[in-house]
C-alpha cells in the first residue's frame, strides 16, 4: 500500500543491507495493525505506514497502529 515515493528510498536502503520488513494488506486494502507488531524486531528503527491509498481509497488503521508500537 506505500506509495513509490516511499517504496524505491526502501530499496535502497535494502540493496545497502539495511534488512525491510513489509506488512501485506488483505485483498480488500484493509490492514490489521497488530500485523505490524508481528514484524518489529529488537533492531527495529522506522515504522513506515501509508495512512490512506490514493489507488484504493482505504484509509489504514494509523492511531491503532501507532497505539500498538507505542506499546512496544
């Protein structure tokens, strides 16, 4: 759901061996938040998340997101 701008610096931080963790949407666009927190890992220094799709249109769960990482 990121949008490119987001994307491509991503994977150029990945081919510099800094290790991307991505979260799948389900088919509809909707995001469960607690599946970010399935994907922190002790080194984890960013959280990126797209707060709306300018493709789908699906506004993602932000607040509840940020309250799980926040909780972390």
């Amino acid at each position: 759901m990121e949008h490119n701008a987001v994307m491509r610096p991503l994977h150029d931080l990945e081919s510099a061996g800094v290790e991307i963790s991505q979260v799948k949407c389900a088919p509809d666009g909707s995001l469960d938040p607690h599946l970010i927190e399935r994907e922190v890992r002790q080194n984890t220094r960013m959280i990126v998340v797209n707060h709306a799709s300018n493709v789908s249109g699906t506004i993602l769960p932000i607040k509840e997101a940020g309250e799980i990482v926040i909780s972390l």
